[in-house]
C-alpha cells in the first residue's frame, strides 16, 4: 500500500515538473549586428532613402532559416548582394550584404533645419516572440565613419530589440483572439539637415522681393504708380518662390517654417500696399508733409517688425 501510494506520487510530481518545464521554456536568442556602410538617395518629396550595410546573426537554433525569412518592414526594395553560413562550432553564424530602399516619414515643420531620424527594423517571418529574441550585439562601432551624408550630418546611430504586435493572427484560426507578436532589430540613424547654404538658396528671392517692396517708401509719394507696381510685382514673387519651395517637400497639413516666413513676408507686403494708399489719400487731401513723415516712420516700424519676427521663428526652428 506504502510502495502504491509513492508510485503515485512520485507519478504526479513528474507530470507537473514536465509541465512547469514546458511552461518555463524560454525562447532561442539570435545575436544580431549591424555595420552601415552608406546611406544615400535621400529622396525627400517622396519619402524615401537607400541604406546599405552588413548584418551578422548568432544563433543555436539549427531550424532559423534567415536567408530566405528575413523580413524588413517598410522596405520598398531588398537585395542581398552577398551571404555566408559558418556552422563550424556550436552556433550558427550568418552573414549577409545588404541594400535596401526605405519608406519612411519626415518632419518638415522647421525645414530647412529639421532633425530626422531614419529607421531601420528586421524580424523573421517564421518564429513569433515566443520561439526567437533578437539580442543587439554592439560590440565596435555600428556605421563607417568615412562615409558622408551629403548635406547631413549623422548625430547618432543606435540598435535595440524590441516587440511588433500584430492585432491579426495572419490567418490562422487556432490563435485566439487574434494577436500575434515578433520579436524585431530596430535601428534608429539620427541625422540633421546642413542647413545654412540650403536656407540662403531658398529664401534668397523671398527677402529680395521683400526688400524690393520695402523700397517703395523712398520713392517720392508723387510716384504712386511705380509703388503700387513694384508691391504688387513682389507680392507674386514672393507666391511664386513659395510654390518652388513646396514643390520640393512632401505634402503636409501642418504650418512649417516654410509657410510661416513666406505668409510674414505676404503679409507685410501687402501693409507696404496699404501704406501707399494712406500716402496716396493724405496727397489727395494736399497733406504732402504729412504723407512723407508718415511713409518714413511706418518704414522704420515695419522693417524692424519684419526682421524680429523672422530671427524669431528661424532661431525657434535651429533649437528645436
């Protein structure tokens, strides 16, 4: 009776310790790093750029297939120029060459001195978190540093592993509710515009049809024909300087920088307008002194006005 009841007991402890053992199993690793080798074809209307680099993969799990199952998301273009599998010791090692061509999405609300951050992140579409973790291996630097942005300037380069959930169980119907997660390799290349010739490009014909404008105040006020005529010619250059610029950028709803200094200066060349009327009404009424005096101080006034507000908006979008 003794010898029944151990075997029964000893029974039920080891269904339970297999049972908590096939609860506890934990995941296969895969140590993952990456080597940037260029970055280029920075397409900004269409949000897009080209990213080379090599990646490296160490892992126990002889059933990981990466070759044929690595998966990047937001990658419009993959080619794997180059790849080699050592499986000499205990651990397979994967090496690949790749290209890719990103989607991804840029902030422009302070272009031309914007801040933006490429990003970058691989899973297996075979093995779900529960099977395989991604471990960022960051031994040695992670991007050439030979290698130049043209018009960029790479402020940092950073890897991390982290979980994608899916709220879809991509078909099959055993999973419920319909969730699944996988496990990624996320890598995240700050970058920022050098932006001081760039801005002097753009904006040159901006400030020049301002100060265009701006110089009807020393025309004499008998000249009312040639002050209306050249605000009104500023006034489409500044419209048509604009629409150069937006060309270039990605479309948004948001109010940029670009949109803010050109509705400033719209602005205060249609007051430069306004203002030779005043002057053309106060030479009406025979006021010729007081039309000068007002012409001289209302330029002083709206030049100073004009300038602060613009080094305002430009040194809030520098330090953002």
């Amino acid at each position: 009776m003794i010898n029944t009841r151990f075997l029964i007991l000893l029974f039920i402890s080891l269904n339970f310790g297999y049972a908590a053992f096939g609860q506890d199993k934990k995941p296969d690793t895969v140590k993952t790093g990456i080597y940037v080798t260029s970055i280029h074809d920075i397409n900004f209307k269409d949000k897009e750029y080209t990213i080379d680099f090599w990646l490296w993969l160490k892992y126990k799990n002889k059933d990981f297939n990466f070759v044929d199952n690595l998966e990047i998301p937001q990658a419009k273009e993959v080619k794997k120029s180059f790849s080699t599998i050592d499986t000499s010791e205990a651990q397979t090692y994967l090496l690949m060459k790749v290209q890719c061509i990103m989607k991804d999405s840029w902030t422009i609300n302070n272009f031309p001195f914007d801040h933006q951050v490429l990003r970058l992140s691989i899973e297996n579409s075979q093995f779900d978190s529960g099977s395989l973790i991604f471990i960022p291996d960051t031994v040695g630097k992670q991007f050439d540093p030979r290698f130049t942005l043209r018009g960029w300037d790479i402020d940092s380069l950073t890897t991390s592993a982290g979980i994608k959930k899916y709220e879809t169980a991509f078909g099959d119907e055993s999973i419920k509710p319909a969730h699944t997660e996988y496990s990624n390799f996320k890598v995240r290349v700050g970058i920022s515009r050098d932006a001081f010739g760039l801005f002097c490009k753009m904006f040159l014909g901006m400030y020049v049809a301002f100060l265009i404008s701006f110089m009807c105040f020393y025309i004499h006020s008998d000249s009312i024909d040639s002050r209306f005529g050249l605000s009104v010619g500023s006034l489409f250059a500044v419209i048509g300087n604009k629409y150069i610029i937006d060309g270039s950028l990605p479309d948004t709803v948001t109010f940029t920088l670009v949109d803010t200094l050109h509705g400033i200066t719209l602005l205060f060349i249609l007051a430069t307008i306004v203002s030779t009327a005043i002057s053309l009404r106060l030479i009406k009424k025979d006021k010729l002194a007081q039309a000068n005096k007002f012409d001289s101080r209302f330029a002083v006034i709206l030049l100073a006005l004009y300038v602060v507000l613009n080094v305002f908006f430009i040194v809030n979008a520098v330090s953002a």
